[in-house]
C-alpha cells in the first residue's frame, strides 16, 4: 500500500511539510483544554435533585456485583469501570465488588454490602458512586438514600463521555437524544415544585383546599423532553439520508469501503492512520473516537479504497446509544469488508471479539442485511511477549498480527486487504472510441491499465478491474 507522510513509531500523528498539525492534534488539543480541576467542585450536600444537575465527577468510588465468570474477569470488568470513570475526568479512590447470583432488587448491592459502602465512601471523601451496571430508577434512589452521596450507573458514566467527546452535529445530536432516553425515567422531585395534582371523587377536582395547581413541574419537563426526543429524531433522520447520499456515491465510483470496528481503545485509530497516512484523532482512552471519518488509500497494484473509522464497542453498551447512533453504525454494516481491531494485550481478547459481533448483529438483524466478510486484526503486538503470542496465534489462526504503532506486521495486512480487493477482479481488453474520451478517465481512476494502444478506432486497453466495473462497458469488451 502506498503511503504518503506516513506516522512513525516516534510521531504517531502525521504533521504536514509546513509544521501545521493534523485534525487529529488539534481535536486533542481541545479536548486537553477542557479538563476538569480537582478541589473546585460546586456539588450540593443534597442529591435529591441530581437528575437536574449535569454529571460532574470528582471523586469517585467503583462498586460492582459479580454474578457470572470468574474472579479475574470480575477484575477486568471493575478495572475497565475505571478506566471509564477516568476517561469521564474523575479520580477513583476506591473498588470493591461482592459475589451475588443476581444484583439486588432494592439497593443493587446488599444491605450490608450498601453500608460498607457507605462506611468506603467517609473514610475517602468520595462525592459520586459508580455502580458496574445499569440501575433501575428505584436502586438508585435507595443506594443514594444509604450512602448519602450521588450514585450514577455504567449507563450514564458512558453517555457522559459520548457527551464530553462529540464532536459533530450528527454526534452531538445522537448523545442528546440518549441521555434524554435514559433521563426520562428517572426524572424525580420532592417539595412544592413538584407537587403532584390532587386525586379526588370522579369528574372533581378534590374539593375546597386540594386543587391542584394543574400540569406539575415534572410532568413539564417530561413534556418537553419528549417534544426534544421528537425534534432530535427527525434532525437524526435527515442526516441518515446525507450520509447514505454519500455512502453511494463511493460505491457508484466503485471503491471498496473497508469498515474498521472492534471494541473501545483497540487501536482503530492508530491503524487508519498507519495505513492512511492521515491525521485522525489518537488518544489512549476509551470512547476516543464518535464521529466515523473516512480515509482514501491506494494500495500498491493501484486499487483505490477507503477506509471508515468508526466509534468503539464496550461490555453492555447502553441501548439508548445504540438506537442513537445506529445510522453511524451503518457506516459498519454496509461495507464491503469488516476490518475487525483487538487489543491483543488485553486478556480477554474472545469476550472483546463477542461483544463487537453482538453489537453488529443487532443492527444487521435490524436492517435485514447480510454480515459483511470480517477480517480479524490483533494490534498491540509490540506490547506482547513472546509466550502470549503463541497463544493468540493458536486462538486465532486466521488473523493478521499487527501494531499500529511500531508499523509491525503492516506488510501482511496490506497483502490481505489487496488480496480481498483483488477477489473478483478480472482482466479484460476494451476498445474506447475517441467519442467517450470519459471511460479513459475512470479506468485510470478506479482501475489498474495494464497496456494502452491507440489506434484509428480509439484506444485499446488491457486493464485488470473490479466484474461489476468491466460489466458497465461490455459493449466495449473485445
């Protein structure tokens, strides 16, 4: 594949011949100047109106019910929480999880389990909890009760950090309607603002003393968050149809488009830019990436391609996230080939492919549609050692072994990305009349011309070509 200023080991972000920094430096860069200051916190002692207020997370303690697997994935799940709570801009200060076959109905962790916690969260002055799951409207309201503190689900710490990271108008637009998905539930009050209307004997309003004051403030705010979730979807709709407008555009110019998916922080990034050449966003965190960006290449015999970065996958992804940024995901869907990303330093790999294809399931079931061929990449070699690299090695036999960021194992990976463009690729002779000097154009373009003869009928071509290409111009064909 051909590569122009492309990223090395020691600048993994291309900056052009005049100094200017790429896309990818300066969404960094503004994303670093918006980082949260530890100590300033202007959190309220009383959490019964936290729906109201934006998360803001300081200082944190993880909590987590362990029902299935075994300790070490236990371990994975809570260190990934984590890593989620730090992306979101918080400190933790404490993780503790208890063994249960199911989480509790009332306070999602035991009783005693809930005063521990509370007993956890005064002795390291924690302001927010973080439960490893998604709680109901109840649980949350009852553990908050318990340890006197604001107590946030899996479920919000993510679509915080959707929130944080959108860049786009379509992206900002996806992350508004699912936190308004996940809000409307739980919206809660207490005091006269949001006193509820009156009951009474049938067709009256209670009588002297009890008439409600009408619609309650909380019956507003639902009001008007539905009236929002209404206006988002139809915004959302419409740029669907200019994302499809483009998307088959690329395909009538005949270009292959190489989706690259896989779970959160696996290197995707990383590796469009190594094989690209281009400037997308990097950063080692996770949710780094929401807005897919596409990226042209050409590979060495010539073919032009394109390759679509698109937004990480994560262990339960919220639903709302998924319906909301399901046109982004048919970005993944409709490519003609899957170039599925694993962190191999991870040690969970299987549970990380698992839950990727899951993801991609639920919408190809949902759109009716065929899974596109999927190839397999395991990035982070070079973090690697040599005996966990026999093991992935016979765990995936089939995959290409790469790292995006020392550019080890690139040359495979170019060799089966071409050998995939190149499947249904077909060699034939045309004869293009002076008449339709255009045709000329397009296969230099989107073909590789082999031999080029002109004489008094026009110009003769031996070109290899994508069939669904040389099927355009079988009037041409010779």
């Amino acid at each position: 594949m051909t590569r122009t200023d492309s990223p090395t080991a020691d600048s993994p972000a291309r900056v052009d011949l005049a100094g200017a920094p790429t896309t990818g430096e300066l969404a960094l860069d503004d994303r670093a100047s918006l980082q949260r200051i530890a100590g300033l916190s202007t959190e309220l002692d009383d959490v019964t109106e936290v729906e109201y207020r934006q998360l803001r997370l300081e200082r944190v303690v993880l909590v987590g019910v362990w029902t299935s697997g075994t300790v070490a994935q236990a371990r994975a799940s809570m260190a990934e929480l984590a890593a989620l709570a730090e992306t979101a801009g918080s400190q933790v200060l404490e993780a503790l999880f208890q063994r249960r076959s199911k989480p509790d109905p009332a306070t999602y962790l035991g009783s005693g389990k809930a005063q521990e916690l509370r007993e956890v969260v005064l002795a390291t002055g924690a302001d927010t909890v973080v439960c490893d799951g998604e709680l109901t409207p109840a649980q949350l309201t009852a553990l908050e009760k318990v340890v006197k503190v604001k107590v946030i689900d899996r479920t919000a710490l993510i679509l915080d950090i959707f929130a944080q990271h959108a860049t786009s108008r379509e992206g900002k637009a996806q992350v508004s309607l699912a936190q308004m998905e996940y809000m409307l539930p739980r919206l809660r009050g207490w005091g006269e603002s949001m006193s509820r209307q009156a009951g009474g004997r049938a067709g009256s309003n209670g009588g002297v003393g009890l008439r409600g004051p009408g619609e309650t403030k909380i019956e507003t705010d639902r009001r008007r968050i539905r009236e929002r979730m209404a206006k988002l979807r139809r915004e959302i709709r419409g740029m669907k149809t200019s994302r499809t407008v483009k998307r088959s555009a690329r395909r009538r110019g005949g270009v292959p488009a190489l989706t690259v998916v896989g779970y959160t922080n696996a290197g995707k990034s990383s590796l469009v830019n190594a094989m690209t050449g281009s400037g997308v966003l990097v950063q080692d965190a996770l949710f780094a990436t929401l807005d897919p960006t596409t990226r042209r290449a050409e590979l060495t015999d010539g073919h032009e391609v394109v390759f679509t970065d698109t937004v990480g996958f994560v262990r339960h992804l919220p639903t709302q996230l998924v319906e909301a940024f399901r046109s982004t995901l048919e970005e993944a869907v409709d490519a003609d080939l899957l170039i599925h990303v694993v962190d191999g330093a991870d040690p969970f790999p299987d549970l990380q492919i698992s839950t990727v294809r899951q993801v991609l399931r639920e919408v190809l079931d949902e759109e009716k549609l065929p899974a596109p061929p999927e190839l397999l990449v395991i990035n982070k070699v070079d973090a690697i050692d040599d005996l966990r690299m026999t093991t992935l090695r016979s765990e995936f036999p089939d995959a290409v072994f790469v790292s995006a960021r020392t550019g080890e194992g690139l040359p495979d990976l170019f060799a089966a990305v071409t050998e995939f463009v190149q499947r249904d690729d077909v060699e034939v002779d045309l004869q293009v009349p002076f008449s339709r000097g255009e045709v000329i154009s397009r296969l230099h373009q989107h073909a590789h011309v082999i031999t080029t003869d002109h004489n008094e009928k026009g110009t003769r071509l031996h070109a290899r070509m994508p069939s669904s290409l040389a099927g355009e111009y079988a009037d041409l064909i010779v």
